[in-house]
C-alpha cells in the first residue's frame, strides 16, 4: 500500500534522466498530500455543498438552529412549533433562468491563424484576389466577355468593396478553414454546448468553473470539472486556473471508467486488482482516503458535516486522483545562419543536443536555458500510480517558448482581495431568511382560529336531559345555543335567574400578522431580484399598470448586472476551445476525416491535412456578447415591417434566422442590401436605355416620316415641272432662244430637276454626319470609363500599399 504523503515537490530543476519513477511518484504523492494549512481566496468545501443543496430546495438545519432553538439545545423553553422548517426556494428559478439565457446564446466561434504559415498564405492570396477583382474590372471596362461563373466562383467578389469585405469577413487559409471544421465536429462530438452550461451552472452556485481538456483513445475530450472535488495553486491576483503550478483532482470512478479512461496504461495485475475490490490485502484500494484542500482548515467534523462518503458508494467506486505540475525542462536555443539564403535561424533542441563540427564551423551558438514543462500523473486510491509523463500537448505559445499551461481551464469568480464570492453566495442570507419569514407564517396559520364563541357551560340545561355533546350538535346544526337561565340560579331557589350574561366572542384570526409576513417576504423577493439581477420583469412577471417601455428599461438593466458573470465565462470559452484545437494536433495523427451533421441537418465530410494543420497557432474568437444579443433581438423586431415595405425578402429572412453569428448577420445583410441597390441601378439603367432607345426609335420614325414627306414633295415638284413643261409644248411655240437645238422649256426642267437632286443630297448629308457625332460621342464616353477603372485600381493599390 501507498502510504508516503509530502508536503513539498521534489527538484524539479534536474535533468529528465533524474527524474525516476521514485521521483514521478513522489510528485504525484506530494501534490496529493497538499491542504491543510493553505488558504487562497477559495470557499471551503462545506461552503460549496451548501450552495448546491439550497438550489435542491435541501437546507442545513443547523445553518438555523438559532431559530428553531433560540434558549440551547437543553433549554425546556423550546416547546413544540406548530410548524416546521423547510426550503421555500426563490432563487433556483434565478438560476435556471440564467441557465437558460446561457444556452440561448449563439455559440460562434471563428478560428484565426496568430503565427506560423497560415499567415503567409493568407498574404499571398489576398494578393491574389486583388488581382483578380482588378484583371475583371479592366476587362470589363474593354469590352472582353467575361467567362460564365458556376458553383463557389459565384460566390467570389466583383468589386473592390466586395473584396474588402470578402478579406474581412470570409478570407481564411486552409489551416484556419481546417480549425473551424475540427470545432465543429467536436461541439457535436464532445457535446461543447452542453458541458459549457455545466460549467457555468457551477460558476453561479460555487463560484468556480473548471473544465479539462485531454486525449483519450487518441480523441481530444472535454470534461466538465466538479470544483468539490478540485484544488489548485490559486494566484491571489490571477483568477485563471490553467495559469497554476499545480492542479488536483479527486473523481469517484467504478472500474468500468477507469478502464475506458485509463485502460491503454493498465496492466493485467492491476486490472484483476480493481475487479477484486479487496479492502482487506495490503494492496487494497483505500476508498476512505481524504483528499486534502488548499482551501480550507475546516476540521474533520465539519468536512464530515457534508457526508463526503456520501458522495459514492463504498463497494463499487475507487479514488482516482489526477494531478498535474509545472517541472522544469533544460533546453538549447540554437541560433546560425543558413548557408544557402544567409539569413539568421533560432530553433530549440533538448538536452541531449550538442553542436556538431559543421554547426561550429558556420558560427553556430547554442545557450541552455530552463523553461517550464506541464506533467501529469493519475493515483488510484493507494494501490497504484499511471502514466506519470510529460503532458503529450504542451500548451504553450510558438512566441514565447517559457510559458506553458495546465491542462485544466476555468475560472474563480468575484476573487479580487477576498474570498471568492457566487452568485448563490450573494442570495443566500435572503433565501434563509425568506424560509424564517415562511416558518413564522406557517406558525402563524396555524395559531389562526378565526371568531370564537364564548359561554358558561354551566348554562347548558342538563336539567332537561341535555349534555354537552347534545349542545354542540345543535349548536353545529341548527345553528341554536339552547341554555337553561335557571341553571345559574341562587342554590335552592328553583325560581330565581342568573343576572350575568357570560355570552361573548373572541377574534381568533390572524389576518392582520400573516398580510404583514406576506409583505415583508415580497420586499425580500424584490431585494433578491435587484441583488442577483434576474428581476420579477426579466422572468416575466409584469404587472398591468407597467408601461412597455418601463418594462424594457427594467430588463435591459438588469442584464447589465449579470455581464458581468456572462463576459468572464465566455473569456473562459475561448481558452477551453483554444486548448482543444491544441490538443488535436497531437490527437490527430496524419490526417483526420471529419463526419457530422450541421443543425440545418447539411452532411459534412472534411479531411484534415494534420501535418499542415500544426504548423501554425491559432486563437479561437467567440462572438457572445450582449450588445449582440440586443442587436440581433432589434433586427429580428423589424423583420416583418422589412418584408411588407420590400426591403428584406424570404430568402434574407430565413438566413437570418439560421444564422448565428452577429457579425456573418450583419456582413450578409449588408451584401444582400447592396445586391438589392444594384439590381435597382441595374433595373433603372435598363428602363432609362429602353426610354433612349425608344426616343431614338421615335426620332427615327420622325426621321423617316420627314425623309417621306420631302420624297413626295419632291415628286411633287418633279411632276409640277413634267406638267409645266408638257403644258409649255403642247400651248405655246418652241422656242430655242440659245439656238442648241433643244426647246428652252426642257433646259428650264432640267435645271429645276438638277437642283431638287442637289437638296436632296445636302438632306441625306446632314443625316449622316449626325450619325456620325453621336458614334464619337459613344466611343469617348467608352474611354472615360477605362479612365475611371485604372485610377480606382491605381487608388486601391495605394491604399493597400505595404508600409
């Protein structure tokens, strides 16, 4: 059996071929044996048991035996109460409310690449974009067909506006595309969207949220940590767990879990081990050892108090004890130049590296350093130790090779200079007093009898046969109090009556003391909601007189007062994701396949290039917040009034509901409005060149009415002149004045007909240089467009200069 407990680590500045496996097992006892004598601004155990029974409507009597035993234990003072003490719970629904609100939240996440060649790729292709949005532009404006655009090049920009949105918004490498994918699959997988609310359930009823990030089966998991059973080496200014020296923790596992979890570090001994169950051996697993707490110097009884054996069962679970510390790990910064490109090179190497002939000779130098290194061990009960190694993912940056962090992520809230303080913490002095205030009410009813008759049973006239079970019954039926006035009469005179009415009431009713009770439990109901934040009007309880806009102002304030607690978790999730996606890289070996179904039920299959995928780091944004909860609750408000006026159609309005991500809502909208503006341009442009081309139809046919019109006037005139000169023959002499031998009359005719072909022609001439003007007008307008496209291509490249 394991019986050594440290109080301190062993050296952690040594060599890796010092650290035995002695060595590793002390670690492992020494972190396991931490407590005691530690506090660091965490609530005790007995603390967080409390909380988590009064949302389970369970109270500590002794929390109250100031009340149900004012004068001591001992005291005969303390008669029986006509009551009894219980949990009339008001702030459970506060919590599930804000549960609720957790779960309701988009969870959109975005992977972006920090460092590494995701970033040189993305450089490289949003030069290549640039350029081809240019090239399109140009052509266009020269009159080139473009080629016919199918599938995802639909999708692609046209415009420089469109290309700086698509880089904003939608440009990513395949690394980043390959990250987004590997998150998707493990929200579904490792069901992130449950074990984060979990997690923030924890955060209000104990102040703490904790969640582990590991490999199993060679699958990142995700776990969601109790912090009952938690400890670290809590910074007083620093409320991050992963950013500990050490954490711990105690998990109560049947043999079945250890060896789904464990079974790859198992052996055959230790397994029939576990399946015997013998507490008796030497060897046995001790399902009674303690775990100490850093936080806490609360005694036995009291950590008793909570039935810590409670919490499992003897027979079939074991103590499993995972601990993990920051060693230290020598290692070299090598630092040369290339010899092909001559530029200056930095690498690490361990502490097995030395500098070969070839490195000295290019002037290679080589400097040792410690810097810290994440390990971890698990302890099963006391019988054995597994997997005591170095944590296979070292999360640390590629920029700052001396930090690392825990494998555990979370988060102490409400910590600064004092004890770490929930939201339950803050509500629980109401909460017992509102059960006070219900104890003294039910004492109350119960002491209420209402109106009382009150008479002299001497007046019952047992004279005449009648006893007191008699005169209740008539009294009960027919509502009449028979008395006998004779009966109260002087002794031995039979004749005489009593002088002395003894008939009166008594007012039993506690009406007045019960409205009062009632009035001070809603002023604490008030009191909770204004401390907590989750006021009567954000559950929903408003009454008639409340105005819309008083009841929204009411609810937007108190929703200030929970951001708090909603923005630090949702710091709390970007870690986690940031450390799973780290976790996959060594989880995922080669290339992984990625099957899963999107909520909208669309299939994906992705595989991961892993190789490619860990070359780059990457941070993880998670789009949150309440302004854009707010944002996106006013855009789904004027949604319908957008469909009835046009301006948003179906198809916009069933994306935006699928969309979850504030910002991809507002860059979509934004798109389809300028789609929109563009097919109104486009549209305008079309009855504006129909109308132009219907005025030149309509100046046409003027034009031809008019070329009609001169064409018969000059027939006319043709004809006038036949008809003269026919006339002119047939009446009058020939004469042939200048002897040529033709008769004036057809000379005269000749030139009138040469000068009407003349006029003609001037006419057909003007048409043609009008024709003419308005092609050159086409052609330059044509070339101040081309003007126009190089100077916005010549402004952009400016802008987008590298400086």
């Amino acid at each position: 059996m394991i019986n050594n407990f440290y109080t301190a680590l062993p050296a952690q500045k040594i060599a890796l071929s010092k650290k035995t496996k002695t060595w590793r097992e002390q670690c492992v006892d020494a972190i396991a044996g931490f407590g005691s004598s530690r506090t660091n601004g965490r609530t005790t155990r007995y603390r967080k048991k409390t909380n988590y029974n009064l949302i389970n409507s369970i109270i500590d009597p002794a929390d109250l035996e100031y009340v149900l035993n004012p004068y001591g234990k001992d005291s005969s003072l303390n008669g029986g109460e006509p009551a009894q003490m219980r949990c009339m719970n008001i702030i459970a629904a506060k919590i599930n409310l804000l549960k609720g609100e957790e779960t309701a939240r988009p969870f959109d996440f975005t992977v972006v690449a920090k460092n590494g060649a995701a970033v040189d790729a993305k450089e490289e292709k949003k030069k290549e974009l640039i350029m081809q949005v240019a090239n399109s532009i140009i052509e266009k404006a020269a009159g080139i067909a473009q080629p016919q655009q199918t599938g995802e090049e639909q999708q692609q920009p046209q415009s420089f506006s469109e290309a700086e949105r698509y880089i904003k918004m939608s440009l990513r490498d395949i690394r980043e595309e390959s990250g987004n994918a590997i998150l998707e699959h493990l929200k579904e997988d490792q069901k992130l969207k449950l074990r984060f609310n979990e997690g923030w359930e924890h955060a209000l009823v104990a102040g703490e949220e904790c969640y582990y990030i590991g490999i199993v089966g060679k699958e990142p998991r995700l776990r969601t940590v109790n912090p009952i059973n938690f400890d670290f080496d809590k910074n007083p200014d620093d409320p991050c767990i992963e950013n500990g020296d050490w954490a711990r923790e105690d998990r109560f596992m049947s043999t079945g879990q250890i060896i789904d979890e464990f079974g790859e570090f198992l052996t055959n001994e230790q397994i029939d081990l576990l399946e015997s169950n013998d507490y008796s051996t030497s060897n046995g697993l001790n399902n009674q050892m303690y775990p100490g707490w850093a936080y806490t110097k609360e005694s036995l009884d009291a950590y008793n108090k909570v039935n810590y054996s409670a919490d499992r069962s003897q027979s079939s679970y074991h103590t499993v004890s995972t601990v993990v510390w920051k060693s230290l790990k020598k290692v070299g910064f090598l630092s040369y130049m290339d010899p092909e490109t001559g530029e200056p090179l930095d690498t690490m190497v361990d502490e097995s590296f030395s500098l070969s002939d070839d490195l000295k000779e290019i002037g290679a130098e080589l400097e040792w350093r410690w810097i810290t290194e994440v390990w971890k061990g698990t302890k099963v009960g006391d019988a054995f130790y597994l997997d005591i190694n170095p944590l296979p993912y070292q999360l640390r940056s590629m920029d700052n090779p001396y930090e690392s962090k825990l494998p555990y992520v979370g988060r102490v809230y409400n910590a600064t200079n004092s004890m770490s303080t929930s939201l339950v913490d803050l509500m629980k002095p109401y909460q017992y007093l509102y059960n006070i205030m219900w104890y003294r009410l039910e004492a109350e009813i119960a002491k209420s009898k209402g109106k009382k008759f009150v008479m002299d049973m001497a007046m019952i006239p047992k004279s005449k046969g009648m006893d007191i079970t008699q005169w209740m019954y008539n009294f009960d039926t027919l509502g009449i109090a028979f008395v006998n006035s004779l009966e109260e009469g002087r002794p031995g005179d039979p004749n005489s009556v009593s002088k002395f009415n003894q008939f009166t009431s008594i007012d039993m009713a506690m009406s007045q003391t019960v409205g009062q009770y009632i009035s001070i439990m809603d002023k604490i109901e008030d009191m909770i909601g204004e401390l907590s934040g989750v006021n009567r009007q954000r559950q929903g309880q408003t009454f008639s007189s409340e105005t819309t806009g008083g009841i929204e102002r009411a609810v937007s304030q108190s929703s200030y007062i929970t951001e708090p607690y909603f923005y630090a978790h949702n710091e709390v999730k970007k870690q986690v994701l940031t450390q799973l996606l780290e976790a996959s890289k060594i989880a995922y070996e080669g290339s992984k396949k990625i099957h899963h179904i999107l909520d909208d039920m669309q299939r994906i299959f992705i595989e991961v290039d892993m190789d490619k995928f860990a070359d780059s780091e990457y941070s993880v944004f998670v789009s949150n917040s309440l302004e854009d909860k707010i944002l996106y609750q006013k855009i789904e408000g004027l949604a319908q009034a957008a469909m009835q006026n046009g301006t948003l159609k179906f198809a916009d309005l069933i994306k935006m509901y699928k969309t979850k991500s504030i910002s991809r809502l507002s860059a979509d909208l934004e798109l389809a409005e300028e789609k929109r503006m563009q097919e109104q341009q486009k549209a305008s442009e079309q009855q504006n060149q129909m109308a132009q081309a219907q005025l030149q139809q309509d100046a046409a046919d003027k034009q031809a009415d008019r070329d009609n019109e001169n064409m018969n006037k000059q027939l006319d005139r043709e004809n006038k002149i036949d008809l003269a000169t026919l006339t002119a023959l047939g009446f009058s002499e020939d004469k042939d004045i200048d002897n040529d031998g033709t008769p004036d009359v057809l000379e005269q005719s000749k030139i009138a007909l040469k000068q009407s072909e003349i006029a003609s022609k001037q006419v057909m001439q003007a048409q043609k240089l009008s024709h003419e003007s308005s092609e050159a007008s086409k052609n330059r307008s044509l070339e101040r467009d081309k003007i126009a496209a190089s100077k916005d291509i010549a402004k952009y490249k400016t802008k987008n200069k590298p400086k």
